[in-house]
C-alpha cells in the first residue's frame, strides 16, 4: 500500500539526512569528539538496545548507518518491509537528536524537555509497575484547533496516562492553559525528531528495570510489546518520514491511531479516527490497556496526573491546617454497627459560608469497617488519604496526621467543589483501591473550631497508641518477613525482601504494607515469607528467604542476606530512592539519592551508579536502598550500622537529619555524628573527603576492614 511505501521513502530520506549532518559534525568536530545524551548511563540507548555497537564518539557512529543501511533499508512493500524500514528511521533519528547534544550544546528551546534522563524514568518506575500509571501516549503533529487539543489530553490526564508531546500541539496546549510538566505527567519533548526521546525512554526501561543485555534486539522488543504500555497519537497531515517513523513505534509494539482519514490502515498498527471523541477510547482497546474504573462524584477532574500540582496562596480559596489552624486526619476501624456505609456528614461551615483567602480548622475522621480490616491497617489506609487528596485537581495535601495541611484552589470552588467532596472523593478511592479489605467508610467533617479540639484529643490517642506498637515491630519480634514482586513487571529477576526494619527499596512498601496488601490479595506481588533455618543471624541469612528468592527469581538468585552489603546484598530493581556504594579507600560506604544530580566520590553519580546496580542483579558493595533504611538498627548491621557512613549529600542528611541524630546518639556515636560525615561541600572524590573525615575523628577510619 501507499503506506509501505512511505514507510520505505521516509527511512531512506532520514537516514540520509542522518548521514549528512554526521560527516559535517565530523568535518567541524573530528571523528574523536565524543557524543552522547546527558543524565543516562545507556550511552545512544537505541543503538545500546537494538544494536550491537558501543557508541562513544562520531566515528563510531559511522559503521551503525552502514550497517541499518544495508541490512535493514528495504524496498519492500510488506509489513515485514515497513518494520524493517521503520527501525531505520528509529536509528536516523537518535543519531539526528544526540548530534544536537554535541559539545555540551542543548538542541531543545523551552519549553520543550528534550532528552529524558534516567533519573526520571527511574522516578516514575513505581508509578509505572504499579499500575499508577496506566500507560504512555505520545502525542504528535497538530490537532484541528487547540480546544480539541486540549480535551483530548485532558481525556488522557484524567486516565492517568504520562503524555509525551511532540510538535504543534505544545503551542496549542499552551494556548489553552493546560498544565505542561512533569508534575503533571504531561511533558512537551520539542519539535519532530525529538519524537525519539518517548523511544529512547521506552527502551532504557528494559535496560534499566528488565536486566536486558545491550544488543539482544529480539528480547528488548518482547519487552516493549509486553510490558511498556505505550501508544501513539499522531495529528494532522503525516509525511513519510513521520510514517516511516510510526512503523519504527509499531516495531516496539505500539500502535499508531492517527485523525487522517486513511483510505486503508494497517490493521493493529495504524488506525484512522476521525472523531476525536473517539480517539482516546481506540488507543486503549488497541493497546490492550485496561483502567480501574471509578466514578466520582465530584465536580473535578481526579487521577495521579493531578498529584504533583501545587497551588499558591494565591490561587488559593481556603486552607486548613499546616499550623495555621488545628487540623488533623484519621483512619479508625470501627465495628459493624458503628457506621453508615456511604454516609458524609459536615460539622461546620462549609465552602460557601466562608470568604475567599480563609482558614478554617478541619478534622477529616474516616470510619472503616470491614470483615477483614484490622488495627494495624489503620496508619497504611490513613497513609493513602495524602495521595487519595492529592489526585483531585485543585485539591492540595502535605504531611499527616496531626500535621496535615489543605488547600481547596478558587478554580476547584468555582466548579462547585465543597468540602463535603473530601469525603466522596475518599470513600470512592478507599472502596476501589482496597475492594478487599473495606466493606463500609463514612466519612465526618469538622470545620467547627470547637468540635475539630475535641475531636483531634481521641486522635492524637490514637496516634500515640499505633506509635508504640510500631516500636515493638522488629524483625526478631515477627516471625514472618513479606516479598514483593511488584517490580518484576519491569525486573523480571528482582525479589525485595520486606521486614518490619526494612522498607523496600522504593521506600513505599514497609512490612505492615506488605501485610495488608497480602490480606488485601494473597496471590498479589506480597507474600509471606516464615523465617525458619537461620543460617547467619548476623548477616541475616534464613535457609527459607534464600529458597524463596531462588524460586521467584527464575532462579537467578541463590542467596541473600538482609544484613549485608558485602555478600550476596538484597537485588536492586530500578526504583530505589538512594544507592549505597562501597568506599574502600576509607574503610566505609557513601550513599546518594535521586534528588542529588551530582558526582560523588565513588566517581560516579546517581544515574550512572544506577546503571550498575540496576536490573534485578546483586552487586556485592553496592545497593539501592529506600532512605529511611538508613535510620533502621538493621541498617547494614553486619558490617557495622551507620558508623560506615562516611558522604552523604545535604539534601539527604537534611530528610533524614532530627531522627537520624537521635539514631546516632543511639548507636553510641554522639549527636555530632552527622557533622563527621562528608559532603558535596567538603568534597567528591575519596582524596577530597579524607582529610576531613581524619580531622573530625569519623568512626570509620578505626573500624575493622570492610572486607
Ligand atoms: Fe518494587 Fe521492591 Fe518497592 Fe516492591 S518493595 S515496589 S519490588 S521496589
Ligand atoms: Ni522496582
Ligand atoms: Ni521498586
């Protein structure tokens, strides 16, 4: 058809367009200049995932245009043809895109994202494998007027689906006033060829969180077709290198729905849909992409795009809490015969009695029944309020408990939100997200400054209460551990072990999650997991842990020990909050965070050190962790707790540091200890921090050798 044959003239025009600004850079640069994308440790990760070549510099680059060229360029009018073609025009425009990267230079105009670094595909990883996310749509050309521009990528922010965007209609969201960012999961990637950026992302998946070697093209696709749930939406006149470039999509396994009106389509692979209505719909049921559904009756738009929206003072129409007003939050299981299923009552004045810029109190008091609820889920539902809150738009939420801290924007009271809606939009996400354990909610309100004082006393009793029955929970005083296999959607091989001191390295899974979750689903991704055949308490070696991660790893993994990081460490998926890396140099360990772009003085930084321990492998010295381990008694207990740290940086000594100095004062090591450990401040490199660490008498330096 008219379409193969496009898809056969498009490569063979961007492969050539590829090759001509190759040899002018090389002309400018040298054939030794190197090139690459920034933030990744995956070098050209199309050329790293599909291709068997390791590209550094230009010359390098030269055999990659020879080989696609002559092995994969074909005149052939088949599907088989236009796939072939279509990778093609995969390779000529990453090649096109990273010469734009040359010398430091950035070739994306704001606000266009250009390249994705690895530290953002590792942020939404969780998100990602936990079905958060739903999926990937990348969104391209020009819509027929920016209001249906904008519906349409409002239809797909309200599912939940991270949206790329490429071309023209970034300017018509714009014009529309529709939220662009990655807070809102909607990121403008720039003009044409930038198109390669929603590729490139989509495959360091595999090599980031599937363990897929570079180059093994036939199992990086499988991965694509069945894990990346990613399609495309192409707008607007399509010319063959854009065609061409759909079959490259369709080659990953994601179907391309365009608004043209086709004389013929590709079954599965290109799709007209006129009716923008529609659209949506089609892409879903093409890709195979199934949603929870919920409907809320409330008069916003709600799902995880709308998480990350803040909303100023200024747009602000009331605000409760934060300590500006008392304020307080509560998960409570109640009995049978304590609570009206669906009920939502206000004590107090509500939106409409109040003026714009007020504060009031408010007590939100959740009452939970069901047969098979218990006490100890009350903090983990409680813990969901947070995000439950946050996915309304317009709808703000900060910190817990007691502490919490509301915001309602004057946008979502003109579209007639009330404060009676906290409660709709918490009951309808307790009952679908928890179907299992939660059989009734009601939900009371107080904005009544009076009843929300007496009300926050039964609370904070109930807070203090939990608080010491979580002290007690340590790996000793339970006699199971929980796994979770969530991630092995993305790291087939990855197995965390979850204890009551050790949260899982995406620091959203602690052992009483684990729990509930397992009552929730028993066949889910937590299982139980009976410490029995202790064979090194000290490293924390049970014969049961390593029988299980040896059958749920596909017998990759033999051995793990939960105390160690020397020998056989917990495996590392993709979506571990901080890294900690041996320093031998000084007989200690340094740790970095995500949030944290620098080197450190194991040489690397977090994304390339990610790139290693990555994957679902141990790596012995070297482990993704969640941050709050770091407070745990269990913390590498084995090879000597906490007193190994020798760098951390600011950002991380900050969120950790009132309970860490309470942890070091502990462990024996003095208030100051925090102070003894280096940082990006002091220095990046292991010569830089020594002389520090001497001066200020860091435990380490005495301690035994670490290995
Ligand atoms: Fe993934 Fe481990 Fe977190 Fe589970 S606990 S979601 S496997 S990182
Ligand atoms: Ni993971
Ligand atoms: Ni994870």
């Amino acid at each position: 058809t008219q379409l193969f044959k496009a898809a056969y003239d498009g490569a063979a025009a961007a492969i050539g367009v590829a090759e001509s600004l190759l040899s002018k850079a090389i002309e400018e640069n040298g054939g030794n200049a190197t090139i690459e994308y920034p933030g990744t440790a995956y070098k050209l990760p199309v050329i790293t995932a599909l291709g068997s070549e390791s590209v550094k510099t230009l010359n390098d680059i030269v055999p990659v245009i020879n080989r696609v060229r002559s092995e994969n360029l074909k005149e052939d009018l088949t599907l088989k043809g236009a796939l072939s073609n279509g990778e093609v025009t995969l390779y000529a425009a990453e090649i096109i895109e990273a010469l734009g990267y040359l010398n430091g230079k950035s070739p994306v105009t704001p606000p266009g994202a250009g390249f994705i670094p690895d530290t953002v595909l590792r942020a939404l990883g969780v998100q990602l494998v936990d079905n958060t996310i739903p999926g990937v749509a990348v969104v391209l050309g020009k819509a027929k007027d920016s209001k249906s521009a904008a519906k349409l990528i409002n239809e797909l922010k309200s599912k939940g689906i991270v949206i790329l965007l490429v071309d023209d209609i970034i300017d018509q969201l714009i014009e529309e006033g529709v939220n662009l960012g990655l807070e809102s999961f909607t990121v403008p990637l720039g003009k044409f060829t930038q198109v390669i950026h929603a590729v490139n992302f989509a495959l360091r998946g595999g090599l980031a969180f599937g363990g897929i070697a570079p180059g093994n093209k036939a199992a990086h696709l499988e991965y694509q077709q069945k894990r990346v749930m990613a399609f495309v939406i192409a707008l607007g006149p399509l010319d063959e290198i854009r065609i061409s470039a759909a079959f490259g999509a369709a080659l990953l396994g994601f179907p391309t729905i365009t608004d043209l009106p086709l004389e013929e389509g590709i079954p599965d692979w290109v799709i007209s849909e006129t009716d923008y209505e529609k659209i949506v719909p089609l892409a879903l049921e093409t890709r195979g992409i199934k949603l929870r559904i919920t409907n809320i009756d409330v008069p916003i738009m709600v799902g995880p795009a709308f998480e990350g929206e803040t909303i100023r003072k200024g747009d602000t129409y009331v605000e409760f809490g934060g300590g500006r007003t008392t304020a307080f939050e509560l998960v409570k299981m109640v009995g049978p015969d304590e609570i009206e299923d669906g009920k939502i009552t206000v004590h107090g004045p509500e939106i409409d009695e109040i003026e714009e810029g007020s504060k009031l109190p408010l007590g939100i008091k959740i009452k939970i029944y069901g047969r098979k609820m218990h006490q100890d889920f009350e903090s983990v539902l409680e813990r969901r309020v947070h995000y439950f809150i946050n996915y309304g738009e317009g709808l703000w939420h900060v910190a817990q408990r007691d502490l919490c801290w509301l915001r309602i924007s004057k946008d979502a009271k003109a579209k007639g939100f009330k404060i009676r809606h906290f409660g709709e939009l918490l009951i309808a996400k307790f009952k679908s997200e928890y179907p299992a354990l939660v059989d009734r909610v009601e939900v009371e309100l107080y904005t009544d400054e009076k009843l929300v004082n007496e009300q926050i006393k039964e609370a904070r009793g109930i807070y203090v209460k939990r608080d010491e029955r979580l002290k007690g929970l340590t790996d000793e005083s339970v006699e199971e551990l929980y796994s979770c296999t969530l991630c092995q959607s993305f790291a087939p091989n990855h197995v965390c072990v979850v204890a009551p001191e050790r949260v899982g390295l995406c620091g959203a899974v602690s052992w009483l999650d684990a729990k509930a979750s397992y009552e929730i689903t028993p066949t889910g991704p937590n299982r139980p997991i009976k410490k029995e055949g202790a064979i090194d308490e000290v490293k924390g070696i049970w014969k049961s842990v390593n029988d299980f991660v040896y059958n749920n790893s596909n017998h990759m993994l033999e051995e793990v020990s939960l105390y160690t990081l020397m020998e056989n460490p917990m495996t590392s998926c993709g979506c571990f909050e901080a890294i900690i890396a041996m320093m031998p140099e000084v007989n200690g360990v340094m740790i970095t965070s995500r949030e944290h772009g620098g080197i450190t003085p194991c040489g690397m930084s977090f994304s390339t050190l990610a790139g290693t321990v990555g994957g679902g492998t141990q790596s012995p010295g070297f482990m993704g962790i969640g941050r709050r381990y770091i407070l745990s008694r269990k913390f590498l207990k084995a090879d000597g707790g906490m007193a190994r740290i020798v760098w951390m940086p600011k950002e991380l000594k900050d969120y950790l540091r009132e309970e860490f100095i309470k942890r070091s004062i502990e462990e024996g090591l003095g208030e100051d200890f925090i102070n003894k450990i280096a940082d990006e401040s002091i220095g990046t490199s292991a010569e830089e921090i020594v002389p520090f660490l001497e001066e200020k008498g860091h435990p380490a330096m005495k301690m035994t050798p670490l290995f």
